[in-house]
C-alpha cells in the first residue's frame, strides 16, 4: 500500500499567510466540507493551475 508521502511528488515544506473577510473564509470553508475537500487542498490546487496557466506570461 502506498503511503501519503510517496504520493506527494513535492514536499511541502513552506506556509502562505493570507488575510481575508471572516464572512469569505466561513464560506469558503463550508463549500469545501460540502465538497467534500480541503480549503488547503483548493488554495494548493489554484496556486498551481495559476502558475501553469501564466507560466509564459513573463
């Protein structure tokens, strides 16, 4: 069986700080447990879609 770390390619090792609305957060929040996922995961997910899609855009 494999395990959580030989599944992640990449070591996460770094943290990003962020402020937002109290009302966004709660919202966003819920519409992940309701997604049945993790606010983490999500953020982690746009990050890299959004470095890939603006990749060559420098």
């Amino acid at each position: 069986m494999k395990t959580k770390e030989k599944n992640n390619k990449k070591k996460k090792n770094s943290q990003l700080i962020i402020r937002i609305n109290d009302e966004e957060r709660a919202q966003f929040i819920d519409l992940c447990e309701t997604l049945d996922t993790s606010a983490a995961r999500e953020i982690r997910r746009f990050i890299r879609d959004f470095v890939n899609e603006n990749h060559n855009n420098k």
